[in-house]
C-alpha cells in the first residue's frame, strides 16, 4: 500500500507543477522530545498530541491533519467532485499517515547510521525543479518565492521533505539492484499475458424500463437528498486580480542619447573591425603523422584526398573570430590561422585535441561599425534592460507593500491599477452553467494558484509572462462546493430519478437472466424471453496482453472475463445508473511464453521491480521494529473526523 501511494503521489498530483508534489507532502515534523512518554487514548486527538514517536523524533496530530488536507485539495483540483469522504472511503488518510511514518523512521535510521544529506545536494534537487525555473531554464529567486507562498511552505519545509525523499532513494533503492528472477517464476506470469478469453455480453440497459408518469415533489426530495453528491458543483472562485504590464514602463524605458553614446563607448571592441576566417581543419593524434599528411599534401594532393587515405575525414568551420578559433581548439591554432594567407596550409600546430593542420579557405573582413549604424540594436538593448528593472522595481515594490500588510485593494489603488474580476469560475476555468465558457488569457495563468489560496491569504504577484508581463491575483467570492437548490435542477433530478429506477429494474431482470444461464439456459434465448426489448448479446474478448495493452484500460465488460472460471456467468453494473451487463466466459486459451525471451525478459524487469519494492517495504517494517516505532492507533480516525467537520462546515 505505501509503495502503490508514493507512485500516486508522483504521478497524480504533480500534474500541473512540479511543485504540486512537494506542495502536498510539505510540512515540517517537530524533533524534540517527547514531553510525555504516553500517547492519548481518547478518541478525540489534540492539536498537539503525538500520534507517532520514532526515536527523539514525533508526528503530531496537527502535522497529520494538515497533510491529508493538502493532499485532498490537491486531488481535488484533477477530481473537483471527490468529497472528503469519497477520499477516506479510498484510505487516502490512512496511506498518508504510512508514509509520514515510514519517512520519518528512514530519518531517524539514516541519523543513527551517520548518514547525512548536504544542503548543496538539496539545493541541486531545488534548481532541477522545472516551476522554479525561468523561461531561459535557469533558477528564479522570484518564481521560488512565489510558488512556495501560493502553496504555503516555507524554505525550511521544502528543504525538510526533499531530504527526507533523498534519504528514502538512497537507503531503499539500493534493496532492489541486483534482483534477478528465475524463468520458473517469470514464465507463469508471462504466459497469463498470452491468455485469450472469449465471453458472452448481454446489456440490460434502464431505459428499457423508463416510466412515462412523473415522480412526486416528495419522490424528488428524498431521492435528491440520497444523492446530493451526484448533482454537487465543484467550488467557484471569482478572481480578482489586476495586470502589471512591461508597456507601462515604455516611455520611462527610452535610453537617452548619453546613455546611447556610453553603451557604444562600452562596447567599441565589438563594433570595431575584425577579420574571421574559415578553415578546413584535420585532427591527429601524432606530430609525426601530422607531418605525414602535411608532405602528401605539398607533394599535390589535397588535405581531404589526404585525411581519406588515412581513414581519417576533414572538419571545415567558416567565419570564425579569432576568439571563437582559440575556444574551439587553442590559442596556437587560432594565432596560426590568422597569420596564414587564403589557401596556405598551415601546421602541424598542436591544438587541444592533438596535432592539427589547417588550410585558410576564406578570409572576411568585417569593416568597424560606426555608432549610426548600431544605434537602433543598442537602443532596443538599453530600452530591454531598462524595461525589465523597472518593472522588477514596481514588482518588488508592489510585494514590499503586501509584506508591510497592505490590502490587495489598497495596492492596487495606490498603484494606479486597474482592478478587473472574473465571474465565478470552477478550477478548469469553465462557469457551473456554462460549459463552453472559455477565460482570457490571463485568468487561465491565474486558475492554480488562486484556487489554491485560501480566502484570508496576501495577494500574489503571480507571472504571466516572465520579466514581461504579471498579475496581483486574491480570491474574490469563494462559493464551496455543494449540490445547487433543488428547484434550480429540477427537471435534471427527475430524469435521474426515472433512470434509477429503470435501473433498478434492470439490476433485478439481469439477476433472473444470471440465474437461469447459470442452470443452463442459453444466454440469447433468455434474453429473448425476457419480456421487454433488448440488445442481441455479443461476443467479446482476446488476449490479455492485448486488451490490457499499455496505460489503456478495457471496458470492464471485458476486463471481468480475465477474473471469471471457465462457463461462469456474472452480472455488472454498467454505471451512473444505466444499466446492467450479464457476462458469461465461454472459453479459455492458455498462453505459453517459452518461445518468447522479449516478452519473457519484460516481465522479469517488471517483477523484478516488484520484488524490489517488497524488499523495501520489508526492511522499512524491519527499521520500524528495530527503533521501535509508536503509532496512536486513534489517529486517522481522529484526523478523518476532524476534517469531515472542517471540509462539511465549509460547505
């Protein structure tokens, strides 16, 4: 369960940003000791009790409560219709409560065997992350800092938890090199992927049974009220924000002549003449080879008649600077190349690389550039430079005054902003009654981070366009999800109130039609007696390798036949109240893997990988042994009842 967790840590909810995943595990554990040697035995946790002690080391209830929120909003920010109780019914709380465990028992291990992650390996792990980078993939300061606040994690936490996953690769991946599997074990396995299946699927679908008469305002309001889930509108934003523009800084940015004649003054050697030179040029690794081809070539020959006959080939390079020569190959060959005449052979000279000969192709001489004919690129060089500090200056400012406590309102009205909000929206941007609504541009770069905001937080300054363009974004009107009132969906509620009934009846004619198949009826001439107008069954099926090919998933009409016996008969809800499949397996043809070493080394690798994480978990088991891990066994109940109050209230 932990190893399966971790994989949907990584994969789900770090979707959007890299971020979103350190996002959802950061918060910081409190090592210290323990003031009471005890844990609570009630059922209710306090904000500070300890629900897990590891060595010097503790988990409190208020840690725990806080991940599992994170990790909720953030999986509902992919599922906006997953409710706190969909999310614990799925043992998210519990599987969290694992891997804090798990993690802080590798910390404390990794402590007691002197092993120690150093802050520039974090730093390193920190400049990979692509959401701290700017557009040039370099590290920003400024998207660190912003990203950080919109998730609400400090430094401190971020660093924390990455050496904690550093810890955990190095301490358990090492525990899965090395493993090899024998064909008597990998060849079961493979085999079953070979495996065909072929079944008989008959649909039993609940408009077969729909009802002309409408139901009663009562029928609705009970049926409504079991059902409030189904028909909830995910929470709605407005957001409130307004836009920071480099074109405000236009005007401003226009360099002056002085400082139009001080950039040319700078930088005359650029615009002073030059002469490039383009070269063939042959490597080898001898002074006297070198010499060898250097004869041939006096002797008529060419230099790359010459290279060839040595199985060797010639490397041309055209208009090159004296500086871009001695960087490629060395200060001696770039010397010897300009002081050659077009067509002399030159060297052999010794490069970096070996002995080179070069021969002078080209010789360019590129005239001195006079101000007037540079002025416009060292205008727009300046205005750029300009442009770009003057809105970091008006950025920086704008953050300075929200950390001095000004109002989003009050910024923006000293700053001579324009305020814009959007009309209420869901997380992808869509309106509750309008699905085709598209935003702007800008609000679609404002959607993560503001629906991640909780309605008391600062203002951002959230980057539309790097060093061009940005937004100071807060949440306006927050409506939490909740199921709409029920006159405003009336007609909607009634129409699944009639499928659920006709789904109903579907469930109970698919259950007389299994139970006559399974006696030894035919499945087509049952549902030819059934009474009502049905689809004709059809035959489904094929190799497991097939149908379960890649990240695809079957329809589970046909994923069933691969988890029934040989002329078994099953029934199968076709969902969201529409019916019901019968599935009955005709037949069954063994695969045999022996023939196929690819096949048979693919699973190897994967079981491999299996096994591998097997032995981790083992060993994390066997650490927790060892230090003597504690856990309060009211703690995810605790935690679960404490949120469903807290996420219930906010709705």
């Amino acid at each position: 369960m932990l190893s399966t967790f971790r994989r949907l840590i990584h994969s789900k909810f770090g979707a959007v940003f890299a971020i979103l995943f350190l996002g959802v595990i950061a918060a910081a554990f409190i090592l210290g000791d323990v003031t009471s040697g005890k844990f609570g035995t009630g059922s209710m946790l306090g904000t500070g009790e300890t629900v897990a002690k590891v060595g010097g080391s503790r988990l409190t209830a208020t840690e725990l409560q806080d991940r599992v929120q994170r990790v909720f909003e953030n999986a509902r920010r992919s599922n906006p219709g997953l409710q706190i109780s969909d999310f614990f019914a799925q043992g998210g709380a519990a599987q969290i409560y694992d891997q804090l465990v798990s993690s802080l028992t590798i910390k404390e291990y990794a402590k007691d065997q002197g092993v120690h992650i150093s802050k520039r390996l974090v730093d390193a792990q920190i400049a990979q992350i692509p959401a701290f980078q700017d557009a040039a993939g370099n590290f920003s300061q400024d998207q660190f800092r912003q990203l950080l606040a919109s998730q609400r994690i400090t430094e401190q936490m971020l660093r924390d938890d990455i050496s904690r996953e550093i810890l955990e690769k190095q301490m358990l991946a090492p525990l899965g090199l090395g493993v090899k599997l024998p064909d008597s074990l990998v060849l079961p396995y493979a085999s079953l992927l070979l495996e065909a299946r072929q079944g008989t699927v008959a649909a039993i679908p609940a408009m077969a049974f729909l009802e002309d008469k409408e139901p009663t305002d009562a029928q609705l309001n009970e049926f409504y009220k079991a059902n409030a889930a189904r028909f909830t509108i995910p929470e709605q934003r407005r957001i409130r924000y307004a836009v920071i523009d480099a074109e405000r800084f236009a005007q401003a940015s226009q360099p002056t002549e002085a400082e139009i004649t001080a950039a040319y003054n700078q930088n005359k050697g650029a615009y002073a003449a030059k002469e490039n030179r383009s070269v063939e040029q042959l490597v080898l690794p001898t002074e006297a080879a070198a010499k060898a081809i250097a004869d041939q070539v006096k002797g008529g020959k060419s230099l790359a008649i010459a290279a060839q006959g040595a199985g060797l080939s010639v490397s041309t390079v055209k208009d090159q600077s004296r500086e871009a020569l001695t960087a490629s190959a060395s200060k001696a060959v770039a010397d010897a190349a300009f002081a050659a005449k077009q067509g002399d052979l030159v060297g052999p000279v010794r490069g970096s690389l070996g002995w080179v000969l070069l021969r002078v192709t080209g010789v360019q001489s590129v005239p001195a550039k006079a101000l007037a004919a540079v002025k416009g690129e060292i205008v727009e060089t300046l205005r750029a430079q300009k442009e770009k500090q003057l809105l970091t200056d008006f950025t920086g400012k704008i953050e300075d005054q929200i950390a001095d406590g000004g109002t989003f309102e009050e910024v923006v009205k000293d700053n001579g902003l324009k305020l814009e909000t959007t009309p209420l929206l869901l997380a992808d941007g869509k309106q509750a009654e309008d699905q085709l609504h598209e935003p702007a541009a800008d609000v679609k770069a404002l959607l993560a981070p503001v629906f991640a905001m909780s309605a008391d937080d600062d203002a951002q300054l959230v980057p539309i366009t790097p060093d061009k363009r940005y937004a100071l974004a807060a949440p306006g009107e927050i409506v939490a999800a909740a199921p709409p009132p029920l006159a405003k969906v009336k007609a909607l509620v009634a129409v699944q109130y009639k499928l659920n009934q006709g789904n109903q009846k579907a469930k109970k004619l698919a259950e007389d039609i299994r139970a006559k198949v399974a006696k030894g009826a035919k499945l087509a001439d049952a549902i030819a007696q059934a009474g009502v107008k049905l689809p004709a069954p059809q035959v489904l099926g094929g190799r497991r390798a097939d149908i379960m090919r890649g990240e695809q998933r079957p329809p589970a009409e046909v994923a069933i036949l691969f988890s029934m016996a040989q002329g078994s008969v099953k029934t199968l809800p076709i969902g969201q109240d529409r019916g019901y499949f019968i599935v009955q397996l005709n037949a069954i043809k063994s695969g045999d893997a022996k023939s196929q070493p690819e096949l048979l080394a693919q699973v190897r690798d994967q079981l491999g990988n299996a096994v591998g994480e097997e032995y981790g978990q083992q060993f994390e088991r066997a650490v927790e042994k060892e230090i003597g891990v504690r856990r309060n066994a009211n703690a995810v109940a605790g935690v679960q009842r404490a949120l469903t109050t807290t996420n219930s209230s906010a709705q």
